[in-house]
C-alpha cells in the first residue's frame, strides 16, 4: 500500500469515532506509523488498549483491516464491542458459525471495513480467494507472542501467517501483543519476514497489581483452607487459575459448598464452546464472582473490576503469569496477583510441558503412518477426531508437525512426497527442534521457581527480562516489600458494595452495552 499523504487529525477522529478524549501511552505513535504504512510491532501492558491501535486505523484506511485472533470468545467479544461504538462494518470468522453464516460473510465482505478470522480459517482457499478480491489495508496479528516459537502461548497455526500475507499482496503488518521478551520480539520479525519494522515497545509493569506469594507447608488441605479463608474475607471479583481442569472443577464445587453467598464457575478448554461463553459472558456481567479456570480462560478479558487475581498452581513461566495477573484491575485501581506456593507444586509444570510437542517415538509414529498412507495412496485424514484416532496424539501436535512436514517438502498441498534421505534428515530436524524448545521450556519453569523464591522485591525481579529500569513502587508492592491485604482491603470492600449496589437500570445497560454505564464497562482501548 502506497503511503498516506493526507494527514489525519487522530485525537478528533478518537473522539468522532471512539469518544475518548485522548490516547493511552503508545497509541498514537502505533497508529500514526500504520497510517503511513508502515510495519509495526507493538508491545503494550495488557489492559493498556491494544485494540483502539488498529480499530481506529480501519475506520480510516480505504480497505479491508484483517485481524487474527487466536480465541473464538476473544472475536465474539471484540465484535460486540466495537459494535456498541456504533462501528457497524466489523465482522468475524470462526468455526462457531455454520456454513451458511460464514458464506453469508464472504458474500457481504465488501461491507465490512474490519474482519477478526482465526488462524485456522484463514487457510481455507475459498476464504483467501474471498479475501484476494478486497483491497487489504492492514493486516493485524494479535497476541503476535502466539507465533513465536518461543513465545509462552506458542501456536503452530500462526506459522502460515506469512505465506498467507504474501498470497494477499503483502499489505502492511502491525504485530501486537502485551508481554514479549526481546528474544520473542525478534523472532516475531523473523517469522513474518519483515526485518524493517517499527518497534514501539512499552513498560507492561502494572504497578497498581500488588505481588503477593504465599508458601503454604504441609498438604493440600492446608492450600485449600488458606483459600477459603482468603475468599471469605475479600469478595471481590476474582479468577482462580489451575494447571489442571480436574482440579478447576474439584475446586469451584468445593468453594461453591463453602462460600454460599458467592457464585462460583469453572471454566476450560475441555467445555463445550457455548458453555465457555455462557460463563464468561456471565462473569463480564457481574452474575459470577469468581472463575475457577484453566490459562484457556482470559485473553482478551476486559473485565474492568477484576481485583484478585490467585494462582493455585505454579504457572510454567514468567510470561503467562504476566499475562495473566494482567487481568486484574484494569480500571487502574489497586489490585492483588496472590500465588499459592507449595514445594511439592513443582513438579506438575514440568509435566504439562513435556506434552506440549510431540516427542521422540510420537514424531517416529507419525512419520511410520504417513509413509503406510503414501504406499496404499491414502490421503491424509483432514477430520480433528480423525487425526487424534490414526496419528494418536493431540491435533495441536499434530498440526505442528503438518507444517514442519510442509516446509520441509515431505507434504505437498496434502499429499505426500516420500524421499527416505530427506524423510531421515527432517526426523533429525524436527526431534531436534521439540528436545531444543523443552530445553527452553524447563529453564523456564525452574526461573518461575526461582522467583517465587526471591527474598527482595518481586517486582524488580518479575520484569527484569523486559525493562531496563525498573520503578519502585512506594506502597503496597509485593509481600516481600511490606504489602498488607488489610490495607488493601477498605477499596476493595468499598468495590465489591458498588456493584451490588447498582440499579437495575444500571445491570440492564451492562448486559445490553448501552448508555452511559457501557461506555465504562467496554472500553477496550
């Protein structure tokens, strides 16, 4: 796309279109480098408004604005939301909808000036033909860590963004995402190709989150018990995260017996789609108090009034956890990150990572398989539950190796192109690759470890792979820097009566996202 010459008044147009009065740190300098064309690769605190950096830029760009998301609750909600800006040309595509309601789409694309497509979807030829016949303005990767293979939330699928870009011309790039150490950032621009792109890279410490770790000795009851105790004194709105889905169950039936004034929830990828969004949404709405959830729950919750954010277990790195606690108080107002410590939690983030990729005999196993569908001339199996049943293992892992078998020649457009040599150095490779990145991923794990750990201030510590310079924050900063709950809980408390306390006309406008009480609740930017 050829540079703009035309110079946009932004903070009108903010207002015109968004009515807010100003940009938040980092904004403006995104936006102004988008409207000229330019690549860009932002990093922003989360609950900083990521959105507003490519929302606004669609409304003045000529063309079509496409961003990829990687969660379908995440494109439901950003949709609704901008709608309730009264910016009515935005769209999503994702598997929720039938076939009928994504060819509606397609066939009404030239009415839309933003469209949120998952990564999955994207790929579809009769979406990227659909897509090839609209001027593409920009093209907008979000939670770019995602395609990192470093990166915390690493996902195969955002691999074939950059040939997918290419086949759309080549439109301009803006990468974003709220945590990325300086190695993830690079191999964000490595993976995109793109080696001249601004980088516009922001502090992501919240200083109004409280750090608190708590070791608790002896057993699991003992964990439990200092749960409870600390629910009961501080209701506030509140996500537990788990490392287990068993355990997110077990836990919210558990709370549900105990704290019987308080709506309690679980959510993982394990529910039905529906099921995941009924809670969500109901937890957006003030209906639920607290989430106990797997890390499936949360990216791109705008939750405002979040105020405890607690880890049961001991997250497997230091950028998740940033991610994470990052959904609290995104109003600004203060609010606590509380990680329950037990020494014997240590083993099961080891055990979670040892099953992200597929190891050693599974590579071998699935490259046995597809060598017996290469001599009987079978095609290679395109259904989920298909692929999990001949390849046996998880399809993440499986599209993973799909694509390593893809740049690699041993698949071409689905069928398969057998070379023993080349099919015994790509074994090699790719083994090579998944024991590299376990290796990564354990260090990882054991620098969580190390900072739960930490005798001096947690915050220094927590962002030391991401800002230079850190800022003390004066009160109320970690456990080991004389934080008190008892302090903190006069806001708190004051919080939680407000919302009670709101007028019905008030809840109807929240769950409608209408009027002036929406304006507060939805405010992504």
């Amino acid at each position: 796309m050829k540079k703009l010459n035309k110079q946009f008044n932004l903070r009108s147009n903010l207002k015109k279109y968004f009515n807010y009065d100003h940009f938040r740190e980092g904004q403006e300098e995104i936006i102004i480098d988008v409207l000229h064309g330019e690549d860009v690769l932002g990093v922003l605190k989360t609950g900083s408004g990521k959105s507003i950096c490519y929302q606004l830029p669609a409304k003045i760009l000529p063309g079509l604005t496409i961003v990829v998301s990687p969660l379908i609750s995440l494109m439901i909600d950003q949709v609704r939301q901008t709608k309730a800006f009264h910016f009515k040309e935005v769209v999503a595509l994702h598997s929720m909808q039938n076939k009928s309601e994504r060819k509606n789409v397609l066939q009404t694309l030239h009415l839309y000036k933003l469209l949120y497509i998952s990564p999955e979807l994207l790929q579809q030829r009769e979406i990227i033909q659909r897509l090839k016949e609209r001027e593409i303005s920009l093209f907008v990767i979000d939670e770019a860590h995602c395609i990192s293979e470093w990166g915390y939330d690493f996902r195969p699928d955002y691999l074939r963004i950059k040939s997918i870009i290419h086949t759309l011309g080549n439109p301009p790039i803006l990468a974003l995402t709220g945590t990325a150490t300086r190695e993830v950032q690079q191999d964000i621009i490595k993976e995109l190709g793109r080696t001249e792109m601004n980088k516009h890279i922001y502090p992501i410490d919240r200083d109004n989150i409280s750090l608190v770790v708590e070791e608790i000795d002896g057993n699991e009851m003992n964990k439990q018990a200092f749960l409870i105790n600390i629910l009961e004194k501080y209701k506030v709105p509140t996500i537990i995260y788990f490392s287990s889905r068993r355990k997110a169950e077990e836990i919210a039936l558990l709370l549900s017996h105990q704290l019987t004034n308080r709506k309690i929830s679980y959510y993982h990828g394990g529910m039905e789609t529906m099921d995941r969004l009924k809670v969500q949404q109901q937890f957006m709405n003030d209906q639920l108090d607290i989430i106990c959830c797997t890390s499936a729950f949360g990216m791109g919750i705008n939750k405002k009034n979040i105020r405890l954010v607690i880890h049961y277990h001991l997250p497997t790195q230091i950028e998740s956890f940033i991610q994470e606690i990052g959904r609290a108080g995104r109003d600004g107002k203060e609010s606590v990150s509380l990680v329950l410590y037990q020494k014997r939690d240590i083993q099961l983030p080891l055990q979670i990572i040892e099953n992200e990729l597929p190891n050693h005999d599974e590579i071998n196993f699935a490259m046995n398989q597809l060598y017996q569908l290469f001599i009987h001339q079978n095609e290679i199996p395109t259904n989920d539950n298909e692929i999990e049943t001949f390849f046996q293992m998880k399809r993440t892992k499986w599209r993973f190796l799909h694509y390593q078998f893809e740049t690699r020649g041993m698949i071409i457009h689905n069928k398969i192109n057998f070379n023993l040599d080349d099919w015994n150095k790509s074994r090699k490779e790719i083994t090579e690759f998944c024991q590299k990145r376990l290796q990564i991923k354990r260090k990882k794990v054991y620098e969580m470890i190390q900072w739960v750990n930490k005798e001096d201030c947690l915050r220094q510590h927590l962002y030391a792979s991401f800002e230079q310079t850190m800022q003390q924050k004066d009160e109320q900063c970690c456990s080991n820097c004389h934080f008190s709950f008892q302090q903190w809980l006069t806001e708190a408390q004051t919080e939680k009566e407000k919302i009670h306390h709101h007028s019905w006309q008030e809840k109807l406008a929240s769950l409608l996202l209408i009027g002036e009480h929406t304006n507060e609740t939805i405010r992504t930017h």
